[in-house]
C-alpha cells in the first residue's frame, strides 16, 4: 500500500470520527436529556403551592419528561441511523461534477 492511500485512509477515519463527534443529533438529544433530567426533578418536587398556581396540573414534571422523550429519541435515532461521511471517491465526484469557481 502506498503512503498516499494510506494517508487517504487514515484522513477518512478521522472524518468518520468528526462526523460522529459533531453529528447535531448527539448534540440536541444530550441537552434535551439534562435538561430533562433537571426539570423532571423540579417536577418531583414542586409543592403544593407551585400546582396550585398551575391549576393542579404540574407542569414541570410533564414538560421534563417529554423533554427526556425527546431527547432519548434523539439518541436512538442517532444509534440506528448513524452518519456516514463521504468517501473520498465521492468527494473527488462532487469536485469534479462542479463548475470552475472565478
């Protein structure tokens, strides 16, 4: 093998990496989930004057877990759809596709 296809090699991992690293989906699923989390507990213990200024229904605890709903689908989706980053055959096809730039 030679050293460029080597270096074309390890450049592809890297991006796989990156792709994986940044994906926004690990992103908003996480905060979704701490956020959850956080207002899930403000939920568990609001007290009987928070419900009450809520006409008994407690917010906190129905948004937090909607938000921890969210954000673990957010996760999963990320789990059995993970993103795929462009070969470098494909990136030398898109180049190639393209017109000159000036």
């Amino acid at each position: 093998m030679s050293d460029y296809q080597h270096e074309v090699e390890e450049l592809e991992r890297e991006s796989a990496t990156a792709a994986r690293l940044f994906d926004v989906r690990r992103i908003i699923g996480g905060l979704f989930v701490v956020y959850g989390v956080i207002v899930t507990i403000a939920g568990i213990t609001a007290s009987d004057a928070d419900l009450k200024k809520a006409q008994d229904i407690n917010i906190n605890l129905w948004t937090g877990l909607g938000m921890l709903a969210l954000g673990l689908f957010f996760l999963i989706w990320l789990t059995l759809r993970p993103a795929v980053p462009p070969t470098a055959d494909e990136l030398r096809e898109e180049m190639a596709d393209r017109p000159p730039s000036h």
